[in-house]
C-alpha cells in the first residue's frame, strides 16, 4: 500500500479495512513524501506498536498479521526516515541504486537480453555481418550474463548521466523498454537486414549508425525527464512554495523542443519514416540513409515538416503510427509540432513508457491526446481533478477504465496533463495490444 501527500486518519484504516488482511497475509507499506511526517508518525506507532487504529468516525481496524514491511522513499538527508522516529525500532536495510545488483532473464528475447545482445554487438562491431534472431527454431544469439549485461549498461547508459543520484531501476526499465522497442522495430524490418542491405548497395555500417542514434535518442528522453529540481523541494523543508517557484521550476524542465534529435520510425513492410524539427540540420549520413531506402528512380528529397498543410501532416502520421489506414477522418488542425508530439506519445505508450504533458489551460493538452487516440482507432477516457476530488473517485474511474480494457485484447496506458494553475488532467488510454 502506498502512502504520499496527505496523511488522514480516516483514509487510512479504511484503505487497511479493504485489503482484508490475514494471519498468514504481509503488509507492504510504501512511504513517499509526506505533507506531516508528525501525524504520520503517529498512525505508524498506533499501528505496528498497539495494533490497531482507532477513529470515531470509521471505526477500529486491528493488524491481524506480523508480517509487515515498511519501505521509505530516499529523501535528501535522510529527511523522511529521520522524521519517522517509529521505523528506527526495528530491524532496517538500506538500499541504494547499485547497478551491480541488476539480474537479468537468461530469455535472449526479454528487453534487458535484446538490449544488451545489440549493445555488445555495436562494441565488437558485428552488427553488419549478421542478422540477429532472439528466439524460434533460428535463433543465433546467446544469454547474456547479468554480469555482461551491467557493464554494458553502465557503459552506455548510467555513466552518461549528469547527476548520478538521481538514477533508480525505474529509469533504467524506462530507457530498456524504450530502446528495446526501437530494436525490435529495426529487426522486424525487411528493409534492413543484410541481404537487402547488400542490394541496395547502402552506405556501411548503416546498422550500426542506426544503433547508435536509437541509443542516442533513448537515451536522452529517458534521462531528459529527469530533474533534480525534487532535491530542492526538500530543501525547503516543507514549506509551502509559490505559483512563481512553481512556474520556475517548470520554466526550467528540459523541453523536446530544445533539440532537433533524428527520430527513426519503423515499419515492418516499409520504409522507415524520419522526424526531425530542422531539416537542415538533419546529418549527411541519415540524409543517405533516407536515400538507400527509396528507388533508384525516386529523387530523394527530405519532407520539410513544417512546411506542411495539416492534411499532409495527417498522410504523413498513420504510417508512423503502424496503422494500416487512418480510422476516421481527422477535423483537427495538426501543426509540425503537434505531429511530432503525437509520434512520439505513441513510440512511449507502445513501449510502456509513461508520458506527461504539462502546459497552461487551453493550450490543446486534452485535444491533441483525443484525436491521437481517435486517430488510433483507441478508447479515450479523461477525468479532470480539482480540489473537491477524493482519492476514492479517482480509484474508482481507474478500476472502471481497468475492467474496460480486461474485456478484451487491450492494454492500459497512463498520460497526465497538468497546467501552472493547478488543475491535473488524468487521461486513460485504452490501446489495442
């Protein structure tokens, strides 16, 4: 059960009443920042010293099990373990990101084996030669060792981060089901496996300046979205912060738009499609890349995205999407910007890649998130809180949207929406699997 923000007396035993706790059962506490550690502190020795939680309004809730574990967040100092005097009674591990305790499936087709395979392929320069097969009768690849698997990463991934604190096994999984989506689109793709890379006469180790650039471009949007600016929050001690520090803060988030990263879009009986913000500043290799994908009689020329007419724009949008024609007929004006944020919201939730966009009221978060999801031939389910909204409401429209997409061949992905007026858009997105 996690616990953050807000700390009620009330919610809480009537959460612990609902998981219908055993003798034989084992609570597992997650503890995030808190609004009052003092209170919360309180509830804890309640809980696991007397037993048992008590309200007026509510009821008593009695801990039938010893089982219980109780995880804390990291905070800067120490803050929250320091603050919650109750959990220094008991026995305590401390764990720290440590790439080294890292295991990895001995499956060569999981996300960590498929990365990793690929990685060590681009160091001993062997992507050129082979195809490569992760499962099935044809299968040419062997296991990696979480051992081989860590050096790997770290050499192409943790060490590139600018604030080593801040990495955790959730933005490491980020960045593998990223890229390892990205790998899996280029081994499907009949266009560039050797023989036809052979016949076409493409440039060399076109493979591997492929690599590199979907590693390079993973692995900026998986450390992009990560900011130190929490460190700063904690800092404060609790105190509350104004609308212009707020606004500061988000002024200061890294943006997509400050870069011109080449975005590789695979299909899997076709070209690859190529994003990119400037054209001319798209490098000579890719421009060759584009080329060796077209006929011979086919005059390469680079589509200038922002030169486009929204209908262009839309033509341009399903086959990156993988659709095998647009479902409905869009009445929605697309910009080259917006055609780039749609690419890119779609290439994360296939990944299981959480997305956020954040922008003032009315800037078109919700309407741009709509007609992707129609566009996609997707449910879309939007919900807007405020500060009338209870945790139950929002548990409930998440369980309604859950059971909606366990009735058939569907997955559930999360986007949030919020503006520097407070309001938070939590949107629901029912893809297709």
């Amino acid at each position: 059960m996690c616990i953050q923000g807000s700390v009620s007396r009330n919610t809480l035993i009537l959460r612990l009443k609902q998981l219908n706790l055993q003798p034989d059962s084992i609570l597992h506490l997650n503890i995030s920042t808190v609004q009052s550690s003092e209170v919360l502190n309180m509830l804890l020795f309640e809980l696991l010293i007397l037993g048992s939680l008590k309200s007026d309004t509510v009821g008593i809730f009695h801990l039938k099990t010893n089982h219980v574990f109780v995880e804390l967040a990291n905070t800067l100092l120490d803050e929250l373990a320091l603050s919650l005097l109750v959990c220094r009674w008991f026995k305590n591990d401390i764990m720290m990101w440590d790439l080294g305790m890292l295991e990895v499936s001995d499956d060569t087709n999981s996300n960590t084996q498929v990365v990793c395979i690929y990685l060590q392929q681009l160091d001993s320069r062997q992507l050129e030669i082979r195809d490569l097969i992760f499962e099935g009768p044809s299968r040419n690849v062997k296991a990696l060792t979480s051992s081989q698997c860590q050096v790997l990463l770290k050499k192409h991934f943790t060490d590139h981060m600018k604030d080593p604190d801040s990495m955790t096994f959730a933005i490491l999984d980020m960045f593998i089901k990223f890229f390892s989506l990205q790998l899996r689109n280029l081994t499907n793709n009949v266009f560039f496996n050797t023989e036809n890379l052979k016949y076409m006469n493409a440039m060399p180790n076109i493979r591997s300046y492929l690599v590199c650039t979907l590693l390079e471009v993973s692995r900026d949007l998986s450390l992009r979205s990560v900011k130190p600016w929490l460190h700063e929050e904690q800092k404060s001690n609790g105190r509350r912060n104004t609308d212009l520090t707020i606004a500061a803060r988000f002024d200061g988030m890294l943006r997509w738009s400050d870069s011109n990263h080449v975005m590789v879009f695979f299909q899997r009986d076709g070209p690859p499609s190529i994003l990119y913000r400037d054209v001319d500043l798209v490098p000579s290799s890719m421009i060759q890349l584009f080329a060796s994908q077209r006929l011979r009689s086919e005059k390469c020329v680079m589509p200038n995205y922002s030169m486009m007419s929204s209908e262009e724009l839309w033509a341009s949008l399903w086959p990156i999407l993988q659709r095998a024609a647009p479902t409905y007929k869009p009445g929605y004006v697309l910009t080259p910007d917006n055609f780039l944020k749609m690419a890119l919201i779609a290439l994360r939730a296939e990944a299981g890649v959480p997305v956020i966009i954040m922008g003032e009221t009315g800037c078109g978060k919700t309407s741009l998130l709509k007609n992707l999801a129609l566009y996609c031939g997707v449910e879309f389910f939007c919900v807007t809180l405020h500060a009338g909204t209870s945790e139950n409401e929002i548990r409930m429209f998440v369980a309604k949207v859950e059971a909606v997409a366990a009735r058939g061949p569907k997955k559930v992905s999360f986007s949030s929406s919020f503006d520097l007026c407070g309001k938070f858009t939590y949107h629901v997105n029912c893809l297709h699997g």
